[in-house]
C-alpha cells in the first residue's frame, strides 16, 4: 500500500508501507521520482530524472509542508 499524502503540481508524494522506519517520503511525477528524509532535517536521498531545479523545488515544498507529511507518517504508522 502507497498511500498519497499530498499532491502538488503534477507530483504525487507518497509513503510505501513495508519500508524502512526513518521517516521519509517519495515523490513521483511523469518526469521522475525521488525520496527525501524528514529528519533530522529534510534532505535529498535520491532521484531519477528530475532536474536541479525540480528537486529544489520538491524540497522547498517537503520543508513547508513538513508538518502535515509528519503527521500523515505518524498515523499511517501508528507511532
């Protein structure tokens, strides 16, 4: 199970359910996807196909809404 958490643009981030427990989210987009951690501070972990400026973009985006992807992770996770 993926669950959507938010929708931007033409970017759907998502959580994978059976996945390692430090929290981070993923983003995909007909152009590419990549994965970011939450903590301690959101940072890139990797990518495919998308350009510096989208993943500039993508982490400004992740830092403001950095709250609501927490809380979202919290309750899918339960912890």
């Amino acid at each position: 199970m993926s669950p959507t958490v938010l929708r931007y643009k033409n970017y759907r981030f998502f959580f994978f359910s059976r996945e390692e427990t430090r929290k981070h989210i993923h983003v995909v987009s007909p152009e590419g996807e990549a994965k970011f951690w939450l903590e301690p501070i959101v940072g890139l972990v990797e990518s495919a196909g998308f350009s510096t400026k989208q993943l500039k973009e993508l982490h400004g985006v992740i830092e403001r809404r950095s709250n609501e992807i927490t809380r979202a992770w919290e309750k899918h996770f339960k912890s």
